[in-house]
C-alpha cells in the first residue's frame, strides 16, 4: 500500500482533532492544568523584597496576648500613632472597620487616622446567595467619619483563578457604584505622588503609576510577583508594637501594611506557594506595583497560532521523512520523533526564557499537548506503514517458535492449524482457511481442517475450480493467489458472503510435498509479498510439523507393541498375571481421566501399569511360580521387584515418570509399603492410582491358592483401607467408575488373552 495514500485518508481526521484541541483551548478545558505550569514557572523566579515595605502583623502571639477578640479600636490607635511617631510613609490597614462600635473607641480611632494623615484603608464586596438563587452584593466601606478622616480608600478583592488561587491583582474596582483603586494601586499612587494623581490608562491595557507604566491583561488584571517562600518582608507582631517593644526608627519612611496572619482571623488565600495571608499578598501586589515589573500572560489567540505554527512544523518534518531528507540515515519514524522532540523543547526553554528573562506567560499545556497528540497521530499511521515488514518478520518469528513448540509438545495437527488462523486472521483479513494434505496411496487430498472466523459460518463444497488451482500449487510448488474465486461463499447468513480474494502456499518439507494450505478473504487484494512470505514461514513448519507427528506416531506405535511384548512375556512366566497388567493399565486409565489426567500422562500412566511387575523377570523361578504363599525369605527376595523394574526402564532410557510407577506401585499411603516408606504425595499419582487397580484386580482374580471374590467384596476393601493403603482421592474416583465399565474391561482384556492363545498356555502349565 502506499505510505503516501495512507497518510492522506488519515489527515482529515487528524486536522479534526487538532481543531477541537484548539476549540478546547479556547474554551479554557486546559486551563486548570496551564495554571499548574505557571506555578512551576513561579518557583524559578528569585525576588527580593523591598527594603521599604514592612508588615504589622495580627499573628497567633498577638492573639495570645490580647485574647478577648474583637479588639477594642484603640489598640489600632495606638498602633497608628506609634507608627506615625517613628516615621512611617504610608500606612495601609487590611481591616473591615464598616461597621461602628463604642463612640469612644470610634473616636479614638478616628483621631489617630486624621491626625496620622497617612493611612489608607480598605474596602471590599462579597456576593452572597440567599434562599437558593437570589443574589445579593454586600459591600463594606469604613464608618463615614473614619473614611473622611483617611488618606484613601482601596480595595482588598483579588480575583481568583479556575483552580482557587490568587495570581493576579485589579488596579480598579467598583463599590456602591463609583470606581475604586485596589488597596495596592492606592498606596503606590501616593507613593509617587503625595498629592495622589489620578491614574489612567497610558495606552491600551497598560496603566501609569507614577514613573512605572504596568502591563495588564485583557480584563484588567495584572500578574503579582510573588516572592519564594523562603524570602520574607521585614515583619514585626502587632503585640509588640502595641506594647511599645520595638525601636520606633525602624518604621522611619517605611510603608506599613498592617494585616492579619493568624489562621484564627480567616485571612489566608491559596497562592502559587501554597497558604498565604492576604496582608503578605497585598505586600506582594504593592511591590510589583512599585517595580513596574509584572507578567503578562500572552492572549488565547496567539496560543492558537503556536500550536498552528508547531503543528505546520511537524507536518513538513513528517513530509521530510517520507523523503529522507535532509537526514538519509535515519529511518522515517526516528527522523519523526526527533522532529517532536525538538519542537517542543524549542518551545519549552523559549517560554521559561520569556518567563524568566521578560515576564511573558507563555500557554505551555495547550500547544505541548497538541504537539503530542499529532505526534502520537502520525508516528501511529507511520508505523501501520513503515513497520509493517519488522512486524511480519516478528510474526514470522512467533509463529515459527509457536508452531515448532506445539510441534515438540506432540499436540494435536488441529492445535497448530487453530493457532495459525488465530495469528493470521486480523493480520491478513483472512475468514477462512482450509488445510489439505496429499494421500500418495490414494493420489488425493485428504485430512481437511476447515478454519472460519465464525462457528456458524460454513463454506459451499469446493468445486473442481478450487481443486484445480490446490493441485496446482502443490505441483508447482509455489504460491498462488486468485480474485474472486465463485465457488467459495460463506453462506450462513442472507446476503451470502462471497470470497474476493484467495491464496494457495504449498506444504514442503525437505523438497517433499505434504500438501496444500489455502486462505480465503472477503476484501479483494488483501494479500502481498510480506503476506506470502509469512505464509511460506508457517506452511514450512507446519509440513515439518506433520511429517514429525506421522514419525511420532510410527514410535509410539512400536514402544506400545514393545511393550505389550514385555508384557506378554512376563504373563508367559508369570502363572498367577494372566492379562493381569492389560486390565490394571485400562482400569488406571479410567481413574486417571475422571482425575483429570490427559494427553501425554494418561500415556504415561497405561504404560507403566502395563509394565509394573517388569521387575518380576529379575525373580527366581522357584519363588515367582511357587503355588503356595510365600515365606519371610522369599517374601523379602519378591519385594526386590520394584527396584529390579525401574533400573530395566532407566537403562532403556524410559521416561522417568514412567519408571517410578514401577518403583512405587507397592508403596502405601500410609507409609506402610516398599521399597521406601513413603508416604502420601511423596508417591507419585500414578502410582497411588495404580495401587487400587491393582489391587481390585487381585481381589477378583483367581490365585493358586483361592478364588476369586465378587465385585462387592473388592469394593468393601477398597473401601477399608482408604486413607491407609490407598489415596482416599484416588478411592473416591475409582468409585466413580460404573461397575459395568469395569465388567466390560474385563471381558476384553479376557478375550484378547484367549485369542492370542495365552490362555492355552497358562492351562498347561498350571
């Protein structure tokens, strides 16, 4: 497919994006978390502060001293006088003196600002919701005689932010109708100006204070400068003031701002740096104000020419790549991502440098997040383009380990196909698949194993035209792919499903052709040369799978024969096992299933039942045939069996899971057998199964020196030593087993013996 054509189907959606993460920006969606990126911007700025300015504050010692809160007016009094004595230039008091108290303290207080001339107080508004949705707008102005008694008046509002922090002042405010400066902009003026000029507009958005001419955003507002945490205002507690404990000359031409910082007065705002009492915020806004030095946060249009502008960038970057240019080395993706990289962090250290070094806020989250998420766009489809070659050799690698493990494990020739169609489907568009392998006897393809991507899907009958074209890849020996192949439709459901497009790989393993493997699509051209070449991959090993599976079963086939003639052997000498080991190695077999044994142990478990009494072959005659019970000597000779068994299986390189029934099958489960002692888990499974067969098998077999006993009596004992002889899982399981499955066990195993003519055999020599 061409890169170029894939990009192009893509862009549209990916321009959509980019233009609802503008609209996103534009609406404020990233607004909460821009101001987290302001705020680490706040942390690598270093201010000093000013010498002049110095904060009374209301703190907890103060409270402590002066506990009966609210305080009498003349404490502020007093304090006022104290200050003015010692120098002070202007005095802001960040207090609510609206309401009137006792006249006496009224005029005190009222004396003390008149006759100060310098103090400037505050004033502010809340909203405030009653019964629901009414709305009304307190506002609080000092009592009339202290408000003509004062320099100025000034507001204590700040707005606050989407995510509930200060960041910025007002130079102007509006209280009962009629403009007021902010607190800050009050004592400035009067700073530069003993007279208090009125302050304008100089120019658009900005304000002139004195000397300073201040930059203010769109709505008025400008950007504080608040100072690290570590940097403090000279600050003197309330208390000590009023106690006259501090050396009046420190206040000499300073401007005071006296506020409260006890938690206990609700004062303290969410800032950049965390908690901040409001007079340590109006301190901050006073210095900027003096400085003239504030941020300014550039407008939403220009964010949404840099994230245009970045994206531009990247788009020519990723038109570059398509060409190699102008770095051939590197591939497509690697040129991509490096172009990302470097965008952003051209735009990342261009913001903290405009920052840092101008005061200009720079949107960050908005434009790095676009730049990401297009990013993310392009290197996806650059990838579904340019990797696909490494992501067919890693499938071809996958399926080959896959395939040759299942091959190694013995699985069933069903496993690897369904595995197969299960990693090619999506990968390939593929709906159905069809192996057929080549019958040389019979000059056909046999063995069909139909793969669909539905249960209820099921193909018409392939007609001549399909196996005309499955005969000729597998005598051509080569891929072949054809459109629009009619006989094949996938015909559950109405309309039918009609098949576009098919491929034919043969099967060839060491030159030989075991076959053909055809794959069917409802997509027309699905099909490439990375396609054929997986193909080739996956029908190699799959011919080698097959060849491999057709050995296996020719050895498994002459290991049970070499097995059943061991068998036989020992039952030839063996006068009391006539098909003895035949009907354990079945009853096991029964038992190990319904213990969820499968595959490759119930294998293991059939044949080392066949083989348990190998051992006896290492016996002397005298002892093994002997018609009557043994005694203690012989007795000890016959419990050699089990180790004589298992190093004749060692030696025959026999599986060691098989040799062990043979070392164990005479252990109990209570530690009472041999050779061991062993007890409980310590016993292999198959051999605490083996144990109960073998021994209901003995009940109702017929011995030299008794006869057999019913079904019933062998149940009984069984029964009895459950938990002592025998495993009480393996009783409860092998009480499962119907009593006519074991009768017809049984008879079977009864007549094979009698048609191979062992049973002769046993007469004459009993």
């Amino acid at each position: 497919m061409n890169r170029n054509l894939h990009f192009n189907k893509n862009k549209i959606f990916h321009w959509a994006v980019i233009l609802f993460l503008m609209s996103a920006t534009l609406i404020g969606v990233f607004e909460k978390l821009e101001l987290i990126s302001i705020d680490l911007r706040y942390r690598m700025t270093s201010f000093k502060p000013r010498s002049d300015i110095v904060l009374v504050v209301i703190d907890k010692e103060s409270l402590k001293r002066f506990p009966q809160w609210p305080w009498p007016r003349h404490y502020y009094a007093e304090v006022i006088t104290s200050l003015k004595q010692g120098g002070a230039k202007i005095i802001g008091l960040d207090f609510d003196f609206s309401s009137e108290s006792f006249p006496s303290e009224d005029q005190q207080l009222v004396q003390a600002v008149s006759k100060a001339g310098n103090v400037i107080l505050a004033a502010f508004h809340e909203d405030k919701i009653v019964a629901g949705d009414l709305q009304i707008k307190s506002e609080s102005l000092p009592f009339p005689a202290l408000s003509d008694a004062a320099l100025g008046i000034g507001s204590i509002l700040f707005p606050v932010d989407a995510d509930g922090k200060i960041r910025r002042g007002q130079w102007l405010d509006a209280i009962q109708g009629e403009p007021m400066y902010s607190l800050g902009v009050e004592i400035s003026r009067h700073v530069f100006d003993a007279s208090g000029k009125k302050i304008t507009m100089a120019k658009e958005n900005t304000i002139q204070i004195g000397p300073q001419t201040l930059q203010l955003q769109s709505d008025g507002t400008f950007y504080i400068q608040f100072l690290q945490p570590s940097e403090k205002y000279t600050t003197i507690s309330f208390a000590d003031v009023l106690e006259k404990r501090v050396d009046p000359t420190l206040f000499k031409d300073k401007l005071i701002i006296v506020g409260g910082t006890a938690i206990e007065l609700r004062d303290i705002w969410a800032a950049p740096f965390g908690l901040t009492p409001g007079v340590e915020i109006q301190a901050n806004t006073l210095q900027t104000l003096l400085s003239g030095q504030t941020f300014y946060r550039l407008p939403v249009w220009m964010t949404l020419l840099f994230i245009l502008g970045s994206v531009c960038l990247l788009e020519g970057s990723t038109t570059a790549s398509f060409k190699q240019t102008p770095l051939k080395r590197l591939s497509p993706f690697t040129f991509l991502s490096i172009s990302a990289i470097g965008i952003s962090f051209i735009y990342l250290f261009s913001a903290l440098y405009a920052f840092i070094q101008h005061g200009f806020i720079f949107d960050l989250v908005p434009v790095l997040l676009t730049l990401l998420v297009h990013y993310l766009f392009l290197s996806f489809t650059m990838n579904l383009v340019a990797s696909r070659s490494v992501q067919m050799k890693t499938m071809h690698l996958s399926t080959l380990n896959t395939v040759s493990t299942l091959s190694l494990k013995e699985q069933p020739l069903d496993r690897s196909v369904t595995f197969i169609f299960e990693m090619i489907k999506e990968f390939l568009s593929v709906q159905l698949m069809i192996l057929e392998i080549y019958n040389p006897k019979e000059h056909t393809f046999i063995k069909r194993l139909i793969k669909s991507t539905s249960e209820n899907d099921t193909p018409d009958e392939l007609t001549q035209e399909c196996q005309t074209y499955v005969q000729k890849a597998y005598t051509s020996k080569t891929f072949i792919i054809v459109s629009n192949l009619k006989n094949i439709l996938l015909s559950d459901k109405t309309p039918r499903k009609k098949i576009k497009s098919s491929l034919f790989v043969p099967l060839l393993s060491h030159g030989k052709e075991i076959g053909v493997l055809h794959l069917h699509s409802l997509k027309p051209n699905p099909f490439d040369e990375e396609s054929v070449k997986l193909l080739y991959t996956v029908t190699n090993q799959l011919a080698m799978n097959i060849e491999n599976l057709d050995l296996i079963k020719e050895v498994n086939q002459l290991l049970n024969s070499s097995i059943e003639a061991f068998s036989s052997a020992l039952e030839l000498r063996d006068n009391e096992t006539e098909g003895h080991s035949q009907r354990v190695a079945a009853y096991a077999s029964e038992v190990g299933k319904l213990m969820g044994l499968e595959g490759h142990e119930l294998e293991s478990l059939h044949q080392g039942s066949l083989l348990h009494d190998i051992g006896k072959i290492g016996i002397p005659d005298a002892i093994l045939r002997k018609p009557a019970k043994l005694d203690f000597n012989e007795m000890e000779t016959m419990k050699n069996h089990p180790e004589y068994g298992y190093h004749m299986l060692k030696k025959a390189m026999f599986p060691e899971d098989i040799a062990k029934i043979l070392l164990h099958h005479h252990e109990q489960f209570d530690g009472s057998g041999y050779p061991g002692g062993l007890i409980g888990d310590q016993i292999i499974i198959y051999s605490r199964i083996f144990a109960v067969v073998d021994t209901f098998d003995a009940i109702l077999s017929n011995r030299p020196y008794r006869k057999g006993q019913p079904y019933e009596k062998a149940i009984d004992e069984i029964f009895r030593c459950s938990g002592s002889q025998f495993d009480p899982k393996v009783v409860d399981a092998f009480i499962k087993v119907p009593q006519e499955q074991l009768t017809e066990i049984r008879y079977k195993v009864d007549e094979m013996v009698r048609s191979k003519g062992l049973s002769q055999y046993f007469l004459r020599e009993k």
